[in-house]
C-alpha cells in the first residue's frame, strides 16, 4: 500500500511554482524519493479545487493541490482538508507554523499524525491578535503535536519559549536539480550584459527583495564606504519590489555617488542564478529578519563566502569564522572591515567556500533534511 503524506502551506497567498525555489516542493520532490506519495495544498482564487502532478519518482508522486479557503488575516482555512475522509488518505500531515489556525484545527483532528515545520522566531506584527491565539489556542498545540520541528536554531528556541516541550532544528534544504541538470540555459541579454560589465573588478553580491525588512540603505552605506577604499569593487544587486521603494533605494544611491557602480538585475530565474553566484566574490545579506535565507544556501552551495546579519538561517548554517562571518550589530564600520577582510584574503576566501559548499551538500540538501525528518518520526514512535 502506498504510504502518503499532506503538506500544507497555511499561508493564504498565491505562489508561483516555476519563479521560486519553493519550500515545499524541494521537501516534497525528497519524500517522493523516499518511497511516498506526496500531495502540497496551495491556496488559489479560483472557486474550485484542481490537481497538478509536477514530479515523478519510480511509482511515487508529488501533487500540487491547488486548493480555495475562507481567508483571515494572513490565515487560510481549508474546509475540504477538515474533513476526517480527506485526512484519512495520509499517514502524515505536514503544517505549517504554530500559528496559523490549520495548525490548531489538525492538532485536534488528526493530532497523532500531525508533523508540525515552524519558520518564525518572532511574534508577528499583529501583537494584539498573537496575544488572543496564544491564549486561547497555545496550550492545546503544544499538548497535542508529537512531532514539532523547527526551521532554524532560532525557531527551535522561540518554540521552546512557548512551551513547546519536544522540537528539534530539523533546517531547510537545497532543490538543487535545477542547478544540476546538466542541461545548457541560455542567458538572457540583459544578464550578458551585466555580468559583461563586471569584467575584472572584485563583486560584491546581495539576491532577495528590496524593501526596508532586508535593509537596502544600510546596504548601500556599507558599499559607500568601501568603494572609498576600494575602487575595484562594484555591487551585484538582484531582486525587485514596490516601484515606489525601488526608485528611493536607487535615489539614495545616487545621492551617495554609487549608482554607477551597482548593477541591478529585477528578476533571475533558478537556471541563470548559478551564472549569478559564479561571478560574486562575497555575498551580502544584512537582513533584519529572516525566518530562514534561502539565499544563502544557494550562495554556499555554490562556494560564495558569506557575511550575514543574525538570522534563522544564518545561526543555523554559518559556523562564524570557519565557513563566513556573522555580524551581530549593524555597525557599518564593522561590516566593511570583514567585507575587506575577505576580498584582500584568498586563502580565507578558499577557506569559507570550501567549508561553506560541504556543509551545504552534507547537512542541507533536501534529501538529507527527509531524511532526518523520517528518521526522527521513526525513534518517536518506537518510544
């Protein structure tokens, strides 16, 4: 009989599957390989559910169950999951984040098979609303997940400040067929002429959206004042967000004097990104949250050394000094001394890539993270 397992994105937001390295269908495409059917809900607008199958493995697939909910918030519901008929189909049922209600509607429906992957380290913005979940919802989530598992070291801990007794880090994984496939992608002109533009010169690399979250201006103050002692180095910017926020960002860089030593890309799909990383000698990512950084196991992966602020992801994949460096305070000063550092310093450039790429390919791959995930679920129900 064919073992199956739900994963549920609770979010109730729309994804593109064919722009992002998506999560849930890294961790999906590895449970396939594992020997089970997979099926992830993902939230439409449509008034009906459909179903898409996007990988096969052997006997085994992965569906994508495109799937309407009643919206609260930032909360989906999902009715049809709520039945016991649909439920009873899967031997496992993946949600996501304590605190969303799904979570708190499976840990009574189907509490002994209810696999809990938690992102956040803080409380949302909402204060008041966080405050009436916790309250009334907390306790009952806490009692009934068996299975609780944390995205980053820092997850784990805020789960445990909750009162979450049994959570381990279980880390998020690397989809890296895209970048193995083997296959030759053509590169679109704007991206040819970019990293054309590079030429000799040292390059610094940031990759994520630019808004106030992922601090752009501290970004390029830090840049301001490299390029004081270092004129050979330029800044590969990519990602896009709100035009208002992007035309501020490049007007402060003009301001600084910079602009024409920031070249900027919107938008990079998963096939070009590896000719991205090729030409980065650091890559830069002074966020001020982030639950995790899928950005920088993409730029570990492919030997970048990085230089990080205190994040999910960062805590729980960087060992400082021995594969980047993670830098506690905003202090621009201190950022530019270790950007400096590493760009004078090939040897400890060598260093941090040739540790960063195994710790990648060994610990945080998605067929290991499956792995762990299975074998875990395994001691727990021998107890």
């Amino acid at each position: 009989m064919t073992r199956k397992i739900l994963y549920i994105r609770n979010f109730a937001s729309k994804v593109d599957i064919n722009t992002y390295n998506l999560q849930e269908i890294g961790f999906g495409k590895a449970l396939v390989k594992k020997g089970y059917d997979c099926d992830i809900v993902y939230y439409t607008d449509e008034s009906k559910s459909h179903e898409q199958t996007i990988y096969t493995y052997r006997k085994n697939r992965l569906s994508i169950i495109w799937m309407p909910a009643l919206k609260f918030l930032s909360n989906g519901i999902y009715l049809k999951v709520l039945k016991k008929s649909f439920l009873d189909k899967y031997d496992y049922i993946i949600t996501t984040e304590y605190n969303q209600i799904m979570t708190y509607l499976l840990s009574i429906l189907c509490k002994d098979k209810l696999i809990l992957y938690h992102g956040p380290y803080k409380d949302n913005s909402k204060k008041l609303v966080q405050k009436v979940y916790d309250t009334f919802f907390l306790k009952t989530i806490a009692k009934n997940i068996k299975y609780a598992f944390a995205k980053s070291k820092l997850a784990e801990e805020y789960l445990r400040n909750k009162g979450f007794k049994k959570v381990q880090t279980l880390g998020v994984g690397l989809d890296t067929s895209r970048f193995e496939s083997g296959e030759l992608v053509d590169v679109s002109n704007e991206i040819k002429e970019k990293l054309d533009n590079i030429r000799d010169k040292k390059v610094l690399l940031y990759v994520g959206k630019l808004e106030e979250r992922r601090n752009i201006k501290f970004l390029f103050n830090v840049f301001y004042k490299l390029r004081k002692l270092n004129e050979d180095v330029i800044l590969l910017v990519v990602g896009d967000g709100k035009q208002d926020d992007v035309e501020a960002y490049f007007m402060y860089a003009k301001q600084l004097g910079i602009e024409h030593d920031i070249n900027h890309i919107k938008k990079v799909s998963q096939e070009h990104l590896k000719y991205i990383y090729e030409k980065a000698d650091v890559f830069l990512l002074p966020t001020k949250y982030d639950p995790f950084g899928m950005v920088l196991l993409e730029s570990m992966y492919f030997g970048v050394p990085v230089v990080s602020s205190v994040n999910g992801g960062a805590v729980t994949i960087i060992d400082n000094e021995i594969n980047g460096f993670i830098i506690e305070t905003f202090d621009e000063d201190l950022w530019v001394n270790k950007i400096s550092l590493l760009l004078g310093n090939e040897s400890l450039r060598a260093q941090f890539s040739n540790n960063g790429k195994k710790n990648i390919r060994e610990n945080f791959i998605w067929d290991v993270i499956a792995e762990k995930l299975l074998e875990k679920i395994h001691q727990e129900r021998i107890k």
